[in-house]
C-alpha cells in the first residue's frame, strides 16, 4: 500500500529532478536570502541614514553624509590602521607559513605528518579568549618574554624595541608589537593549511626537471615552487587579512587604546548608539574583501581551499 501512493510521487520527481532539487535547496537558500543578505542590505540601508547631533535620533533620510565622516582624519586613521595592521599580520603570516607548509608537504610523512596536522590544528581547539588572555599575561611588563629578555641579557633590546615610536609602548602587552603578534599566533593555522594543500600539488617532475635543466635551488623556488603555491598563499591570506579586519576582541585585549574597525563599531552601536556611522564602518572592509576576492578568485586561489 505504502509503496502504491510512493510509486507516482517518484515517477513525478523522476522526471522533473530540477524541481527535487529546487526543494531540497529551498530551505538554506531562504535562510541564506533572508538572514543573511537580508541583514547585509539592512546594514548597507543604514548606512545611507544620518544621527541627528541635537536628538541622537537617526534620521531616516537618504544622505552621503555618513560617508563624508569616514574622510574625517581621526576615522580615516582608524581605516588606515586597520588595513596595515592586516596587511602586516598577512605578509608575516606567509613568511612564517611557507616553511612550515613546505616541510609538510614534502618531508613529513605517517607519524609526522599527524603530528603537522595536530599541531597546526589543536591551537583552534581552544578558547579563542584564553587564548588571547594568555597572550597578555606572557607580553606583559612581569610576563615570560621580559624574565627571558633579562635572563639572556637582551633587556636592553626589548626596552629599545618598546621605545620605538606608534609601534611602541610600556610593554608589549600595550602596544602595536603586541597586538600584531598575537594576531600572527591567532591566523597563522589559516594560512598555513591552505598553502601546505597548495604544495601537495606541485608535481614533483617538475621540481626535478628544473634541477636537469640546471637550474639551481633558488631558481627552482622562484620559478616553479612558488608561482605553484601561490594560490594557496593567497587563499589563505583572504582569511588572515579578512579575520584581522573585522576582529574586535583581540585590540581590545592587547594594544593601546587606539581603535581599530572591530572596536570602533561595536563602540558605536553599542555606547555611542551611532548606527549610520557605525555602518558605514562595516561595509569599508565588505568592499575591500569584496575587491580582494575578486583578485584572488583570477590568481585561482579558490581552488587551493
């Protein structure tokens, strides 16, 4: 009986498997539609909006005002060190990945390959604010990296290293160095993975047909390993520069009091109660992700993640 009232259902399915899928897709499409591009188009509406300086009121009338605000120095600055705070914690984060990616890719293999893999990923195992809260009890002025610096005589060095001018500060904990490492430390799994997935692909024919054409180590690097890798090392770098854009938590924590993106909009929408400003803060680094990942998808890094 059950299978005499499935039968036709199955016939009609069968032959129309556009419409089964259109079904089964139904459900995350609206979630997607209504949640999340809805809550984009909403925060894109506000920020055309305007604060009333005399009410704090917001004014629901269209205005490019809020955007003239962005111009102003002190939230220019806030975009400007934003994007070369992110931009630094990228090129670090590529620097120290590539090693580590490389000797995973081509020398580790069994136990040591698991090894690579739970090393890499057991940092993401944690608390994200443990993390961070541990990060400023070692940076501080009584941490582990000062009792090291003494204890090697290196005092000196760091107080030399703190007394650098914006980058500096009392310790590492309060300063532009601090927060800078700790976003390495952070993002660093993101693009390390993605650029060992890279590696795994460069044939290694290739490698030893440059080595019988003459070609020496460093040319081999340049010329076959690294335009290979490439797309793993940008995709990974849309996570670290697009994490460290909009993250609000860790300049909070560690660094001085200068704001960041993250720290400015949630200051805003949450004290100051500026929504249209605070807005138009988010859709800055929507834009320039939406930019990046344009220039990422042509240098094909979509296919290394």
């Amino acid at each position: 009986m059950t299978a005499a009232v499935a039968r036709p259902g199955s016939d009609f399915f069968f032959r129309r498997p556009g419409l089964l899928t259109l079904i089964f897709l139904l459900p995350p499409l609206l979630w997607i539609g209504i949640v999340y591009l809805g809550s984009l188009f909403a925060l894109l509406l506000q920020s055309f909006y305007s604060l009333d300086e005399f009410s704090g009121l917001v004014l629901h009338e269209f205005t490019l005002s809020t955007y003239g605000h962005l111009l102003e120095y002190s939230n220019f600055a806030i975009l400007l060190r934003t994007v070369l705070m992110a931009a630094a914690v990228t090129i670090a984060s590529a620097i120290l990945a590539f090693p580590i990616a490389y000797y995973a890719a081509r020398y580790a293999r069994g136990w040591s390959k698991a090894l690579f893999y739970l090393a890499v990923m057991m940092p993401l195992w944690s608390s994200y604010l443990v993390k961070v809260y541990a990060w400023k009890l070692i940076l501080a002025k009584e941490g582990i990296v000062t009792w090291v610096a003494n204890q090697l005589y290196l005092g000196w060095l760091l107080d030399a290293v703190l007394a650098l001018p914006t980058v500096g500060g009392p310790s590492l904990s309060i300063s532009y160095i601090g927060t800078f490492i700790v976003f390495v430390y952070i993002w660093l799994p993101y693009m390390i993975l993605p650029t060992q997935a890279a590696l795994e692909r460069v044939p290694k024919t290739l490698i030893e047909a440059s080595a019988d054409l003459g070609a020496t180590p460093g040319q081999t690097f340049r010329t076959v390993i690294l335009p290979l890798a490439l797309p793993g090392i940008v995709a990974g770098s849309i996570f670290t520069f697009s994490l460290t854009l909009g993250d609000y938590i860790i300049p909070q924590i560690i660094g001085n009091s200068r704001p960041f993106i993250g720290s400015t909009v949630y200051a805003l929408q949450g004290t100051a109660g500026d929504i249209p400003l605070a807005a138009a803060f988010t859709v800055v680094p929507i834009v320039i992700m939406g930019i990046y990942l344009v220039v990422a998808r042509r240098m094909g890094a979509f296919d290394a993640l």
